[in-house]
C-alpha cells in the first residue's frame, strides 16, 4: 500500500514509535538499498521540518546509524515547499 509504510503510520499500527523495530521501518530494496519513509502531518496541519526531525531522531534510537549497519552514505529526500520556512533554506 503506497503511503502507508511510513514511520508515522506504522507507528499508529503498532500503539507507539516504542513498538517499532528497525526491521519495521527499513525496507530492503535493490543491490540491498536500505529504504525508510518517514512520512509527514496530514496537509494544512503541523510542519514537515518536525516530522522530518523526530524521524531522524527515532531512526537514531533504533540503531539504524550505528556503525553495524555498514552505512556508506546517508541520503534525506525532503519536501522543497516546507510549510515552516526555519527547516528549508536555498541552497
């Protein structure tokens, strides 16, 4: 089900981001691409940056930047129209 894998959905599903593990969350995809959606508030309410944030931090406590991962590169695909300009700046 498209959008229904991101963080904020699975962690509905499971009572709370406490009942998550990494395994949950992180999909395998193609040459074993580690994948994680994180998704965002429901339009017109709340901001994306704080989504993204709280994200990155429950990724953190679950293990998936630890040093065992064998991470070689890290890439965050964020909106472009943030709705709270102090999470964007042009680059």
């Amino acid at each position: 089900r498209p959008g229904h894998h991101h963080l904020h959905s699975l962690a509905a599903e499971a009572g709370s981001v406490e009942d998550l593990e990494l395994e949950d969350v992180m999909k395998i995809g193609y040459k074993d691409i580690r994948c994680v959606e994180s998704g965002g508030p429901e339009p017109g309410v709340g901001c994306a940056g704080r989504g993204v944030i709280t994200s990155i931090n429950l990724l953190e406590q679950l293990g998936a930047y630890a040093s065992s991962e064998n991470l070689d590169y890290v890439f965050y695909d964020v909106l472009g129209d943030v709705v709270c300009g102090g999470f964007a700046m042009p680059i």
